[in-house]
C-alpha cells in the first residue's frame, strides 16, 4: 500500500494515523482515548475520525477497543509518496 503524505482522514494527516497503528502492532487493539491524545483531538472530533476507519475498514470496534483489521495492517506498514 501507499499512501499520499498529503492524504487526509477527517482533517487528520494519514501518516499521523500511520504512526498510531504502528504503535499498537504488538498487540493490535486500543482504547480510543489513547488514540484522541495521539492524534490530539477532543473526544467528539476523534468519534468523527474513528467512525471513518471504521467505515473505510482500517479498524474494527470489540467492545470497548478497537482492533487493527488487515487493511489497517496494510496501512501500519504503507509507504509514503508524493503524487
């Protein structure tokens, strides 16, 4: 997978997502707001992003965590271009 470094989720540049997944890799799943204070959103704005990973199918909800789905895998490892 690439990535455009100047791609945007909800306002929220894709390699500021991309280093947040890489971060969870041992484990594959997060608690939200671990992911609002890395991204540095408010719970409402980061609901917004999360409900569009979801959508886009980066990451699945379990509960009360969220878990990496292989597309959001494809994205932890995606390479960066400039198109």
């Amino acid at each position: 997978m690439r990535i455009d470094k100047k791609q945007t989720i909800c306002n929220i540049p894709v390699l500021k997502i991309r280093d947040f997944l890489k971060r969870c890799h041992r484990s594959s799943d997060f608690y939200a707001n671990n992911f609002f204070k890395y991204i540095q959103v408010d719970e409402t704005e980061g609901e917004k992003v999360v409900k569009e990973l979801i959508k886009q199918g980066y990451i699945i909800q379990v509960n009360n965590l969220y878990k990496v789905t292989e597309k959001g895998q494809s994205l932890r490892v995606a390479r960066c271009t400039s198109l």
